[in-house]
C-alpha cells in the first residue's frame, strides 16, 4: 500500500511562490503517473499537473506557464513550483498515484494567496 505525504503549503501574497513536495513510501512510484490535484472551497476537486513515470508533464491551462510539475524517482519525491501565485490558486493541494487499478491520494496541503 502507498502512502503519501504532501509538505510546502503555507500563506503567500499574491505574486509570491511556493514549492510543494510529495513523498511516497512504496516500490511503485517510478512506474507510476504522479498527479497535484486541488479543491477551493465549495468547488470540486480540479487537476492542476500530471506527469508520467518517463518524465512528460501536463497543465491545465489555468495554471500553465506559471506552475512546474517534478519528480525524482530516486527520492520517491514529486514536485509542484508554483510561481506567480493569485488568489484564485488558494485551495487545498493534494497529490495523487495513479496505475492500473490503483489509486492513491495525499491527505492534502493548503495553500492560502492573500495580501
């Protein structure tokens, strides 16, 4: 069974930057898709960043261009750098792994942008 630790959250004013991690225990992190996912209050969960097990990363468009998904198999650690921060990125962040009949999710992160 994996289990995942999401660090980094915090408070930050509008513009600033924050870097979350997320550590996984287990053997399958390497072969497995890494996921941040995020939910505002009173919103459904929404994905931010994937990326695969060979490395390729996806946004979604509100956050491209200003967030950066990571991983480093040999730390079992995934990474979002989130630059550029605004308001409407406050929500709880949560990773997730994904293979084949699999799912995991982190306990969650907040993430607070305001002056």
């Amino acid at each position: 069974q994996v289990q995942l630790v999401e660090s980094g959250g915090g408070l930050v004013q509008p513009g600033g930057s924050l870097r979350l991690s997320c550590a996984a225990s287990g053997s399958i992190f390497s072969i497995s898709t890494m996921g941040w996912y995020r939910q505002a209050p009173g919103k459904e969960r929404e994905l931010v960043a994937v990326i695969t097990s060979g490395g390729n990363p996806n946004y979604a468009d509100s956050v491209k261009g200003r967030f950066a998904i990571s991983r480093d198999n040999a730390k079992n650690t995934m990474y979002l750098q989130m630059n550029s921060l605004k308001p409407d990125d406050t929500a709880v962040y949560y990773c997730n792994l994904n293979r084949p009949a699999y799912n995991a999710w982190g306990q969650g992160t907040q993430v607070t942008v305001s002056s």
